[in-house]
C-alpha cells in the first residue's frame, strides 16, 4: 500500500497539469477568438464609417460630446451638490458645444469650478470644430476618406491637403488669439478690482467664450457691468469679430500679409473680399441704426461713450456672439427686429459663427440685384458667382426661415404664448438657429426664457441647436437620402410673382 502513495502523488501532479493545460489552451482559444471578434468589430466600425452619410456621423458626434458633457455637469461636483435634471443638464452642454449660449441655469452661481470648467471644454470643442479635435481618433480607424468626407462637411469649401497641416494651423491660431484676448481682459478685470485668481478665470473663460461665438459668461448678467469699459468691450468684439470671420479667411489674410520681402503676395479670393464687405457693412448699418433707434430711449441714461460702445457692440454680438452689455429686454421692437434679421443671417463660413451666414445673404442680395439688372450671371471683384453656390445659398435661406417658422409655431402651441409674447419667443428659437445665445431673458431671472419652459420645449430648442450648428442643409441631408436624376422631363407652363 506504502509503494502506490508516490503513483498517487504522480497521478494528482499529472492531473493537475493536465487541468491547466486545458486552461491554458482555452484561454489561448478564447483569446484568439475574442481577437477575432474584436477585428471583426473593427472592420464592421470602419466599414460603417466609409458608407455613412457624413452628416449623420457629424450630428452622431456632436450628440455622443453633449451626452457626455451632460453626464459630466449632472455630478454633484460640477453643481456644488445642488441638483440638476438631465434635461437642463444636456440643454447646458449642447448649448456649451453648440456654442449658442441660452442658458437654464445662471452658470457662475448654479455650477461649480469643474462645472464650469467643462462647459468652457465643450465650447473650446464646439468652438473648433469637434473634427478637427477627433482627428486622431478617426485615423486610427482608418477612414482617412471618411475623415475628409466629414472636414468638409464641417468646412465647406476647404481644400484638405494635408489634413494634419489644417487641423494644427486651427488650433495654432485660435489658441493664439485666445491666449492674447485671454490677457488683455485680465488686466481689464483687475483694474476693475476683481482678486487676482478670479480675474485670470474671467478672462480665460470669456476669452474663450468670446473666440467660440459661445456668449457664456462668468458674470451672471454678461458684460452689462462693463458696458463703459473700452478695453472690454474692444476685446470681445474682436474676438467675436474674428472668430466669425472663419478659418479660411484668416489663413488667407496670414498668407498674404507674413512676408513682406515675397515679390508676388497671394491675392485674397472672391469669398474673402465677399466676407469682409459684407461684415463691414453689416456692423456698420447695425451700429448707426441702433444708435439713432435707442438714443433716447433704452440709451438715455447712458454716457455718450457708453452708448457709442453699446450700440457697436450690439450690433457685432447678435451675429451669433450671445454677449451683451445692455438687456436685450430693454430695447425698443426695431431695435429687437433687426437683432432677429442679425442673428438669422450669422457669421461667415469655416467659423465659429451659426446662422445661414453672412456669404449667403451675399450672393442672394447680389442675385437679386443681377436680376433686376436682367443679368444672366451674378459677378464681383471680376469674378462670377458659381451657379451651385447660388442654389446651395438658395436652399439654404428657405431651408432655414421654413425650420426657424415651424419649430417657432411648435413653441407658441406648447408653451401656450399669447400675442404680446409673440417677438420673445421667436427671439429664442431664432437665437438658438443661429447659436446666438441672447435672450429676452426669464423675469426675476439671469437665465434665458427657454428655461421656464417645458421639457417639449427645452427638447425643441436643443434641437435647433445641433441645426444651428451642423448646417440646415446637412440635418436635412441626414433624414433625406439623396436621388440621382437620370431623367428630365419636358419644361411646362408655370408662372410665378
């Protein structure tokens, strides 16, 4: 009996390495085959992202950012432990991404540092173009096609060469104009009295904000306390001004004027000289028309260099900037009528700026004197209007005033608004089509209207919202599929006007 213990022993060791072998072999197994899956997985996802409709994926993307912003400003951290509904929470980081500015919550009072902290990543994000800051991760998926695709989704009309180049030349420069708004500002505030700590969190904050087009504010009543202050109020207009301009023309403007010593300096291109006009001579006709409009009515208290600054700096914010240094509730119906007119028609494309933009209301403008003129083509500077542009621009302005007067009339029915509510909430919804962020403001508040109203209602507006910033054309290409025509039928008798 003694001599068979060492054959049981040997037993029970070959046993036990037989069980572990078996392991072994099944954990090889199932991780070849969790590998298997996971390239499959991988292929399936790149697969997707070459077949996608780049609109899709775009609006896909901004709401993945949104709902993780809403899941970050939902923490107790991020409101200082008061708490938040998630309907209000995502409303705040759409607005922050869609850098339009409505607010439900008074931001400096309602969230804490971090919270503010990721409302002012979600506008840097939105400000910049979420593509341009997931570019890493698309390439590591390697769509390079879908990622180009999605560029010029986000930027129509740029020419992707070097894709790395283009999205480094945006950070580059938005981060510099950033930094030296950033500082200009901090020496503003300071002067003002603020503490040293809280100045710095102003001025990078509003900086930012200002860049993006954003309008959130650390200050609960926006720059109303500086609406004397000239450092303040040149600053933010510039950055306003600048960010609106787009991407494109502030390459185009780098370009021709960084060397001096270059024998041929680039020439600026037809939509650069278009935008640069036509913000001129909409600053221009705001500023005088608020001027004479509010002198001495919502302006007669003020000094005339405060009423010189506010009325420059209402007409440059409501093209999508959401700042003001006077309440927007204040101003006289002409006043409130031309700020609809401002902030449907936006900035410029390639921006920060929402609305149809300023190039759209060009080449309409331009169009329609053409025709009067019995001009079969639209020309300036000594070029001519591309035809597609025209009816891009075409479906672009009846696209947006057919959303922006459907979602306006969905607004009146659920939120029960009488006659004399009539300019304030179509002020919202434009607001948040051209992600403006100004607002009539809610009554014993220093929030937007939109937050005294439903859940149906905060729901429309955030959707209005990813409109505003996708491009009414691309939300419409996402729900519409496009048909080819490989047929046309004879012309027929038609008469319009």
């Amino acid at each position: 009996m003694g001599a068979l213990r060492p054959r049981t022993a040997l037993k029970k060791v070959l046993i036990a390495l037989s069980n572990m072998t078996t392991k072994f072999w099944n954990y090889i197994s199932m991780t070849l085959s969790r590998s298997r899956i996971l390239f499959r997985a991988t292929r399936k996802i790149q697969v997707w992202f070459r077949r996608s409709n780049p609109a899709k994926l775009l609006i896909l993307g901004y709401l993945t950012i949104a709902s993780v912003g809403a899941f970050l400003l939902s923490l107790p951290i991020a409101t200082g432990g008061k708490p938040i509904r998630f309907i209000d929470a995502f409303f705040t980081s759409t607005s922050a991404l869609c850098v339009t500015g409505l607010i439900v919550k008074d931001t400096p009072q309602f969230f804490s540092f971090f919270g503010e902290l990721v409302i002012l990543i979600l506008i840097f994000i939105g400000g910049l173009g979420y593509m341009t800051l997931g570019y890493f991760f698309l390439t590591q998926l390697r769509s390079k096609l879908t990622v180009k695709k999605l560029v010029l989704e986000s930027f129509p009309g740029v020419q992707v060469g070097d894709l790395m180049e283009f999205v480094l030349r945006i950070v580059r420069l938005s981060l510099t104009f950033q930094l030296i708004g950033a500082v200009l500002l901090y020496i503003a505030f300071l002067s003002h009295g603020i503490p040293v700590a809280q100045a710095l969190w102003h001025s990078i904050f509003n900086s930012v904000s200002a860049y993006c087009n954003a309008g959130f504010s650390t200050f609960s009543t926006s720059l109303t306390e500086f609406k004397g202050d000239y450092i303040v109020n040149i600053v933010v207009m510039s950055l306003i001004v600048i960010g609106g301009l787009g991407f494109v023309v502030l390459e185009e403007v780098w370009q021709r004027f960084r060397g001096g010593s270059l024998p041929v300096k680039k020439k600026l291109s037809l939509h650069t000289k278009v935008v640069f006009l036509w913000t001129t001579i909409l600053i221009i006709v705001g500023f005088v028309f608020i001027l004479f409009q509010e002198w001495d009515k919502s302006f007669s208290g003020l000094s005339l260099r405060e009423k010189i600054l506010a009325s420059l700096f209402q007409s440059i914010t409501p093209r999508t900037a959401g700042f003001n240094t006077v309440p927007i509730s204040d101003l006289t119906p002409g006043t409130h009528l031309l700020l609809l007119i401002f902030m449907f028609i936006g900035g410029s494309p390639t921006g920060t700026a929402g609305g149809i933009k300023t190039t759209t209301f060009a080449a309409l403008f331009m169009w329609l004197l053409a025709y009067l003129k019995g001009k079969r083509t639209v020309a300036f500077s000594g070029h001519r209007l591309p035809d597609s542009a025209l009816r891009r621009g075409i479906a672009i302005f009846f696209g947006g005033l057919l959303y922006v007067m459907g979602v306006t009339l969905l607004i009146f029915i659920v939120e029960r608004a009488n006659a004399k509510d009539f300019i304030p909430y179509m002020f919202e919804v434009i607001s948040a089509f051209g992600t403006v962020g100004l607002s009539f403001g809610l009554s014993g508040t220093n929030t937007s209207l939109v937050a005294g109203f439903t859940d149906f209602g905060k729901t429309l507006i955030i959707i209005t919202m990813f409109v505003g910033k996708v491009g009414v054309l691309s939300a419409m290409a996402a729900i519409i599929s496009r048909e080819y025509e490989y047929y046309r039928y004879p012309e027929g008798k038609y008469i319009v006007g």
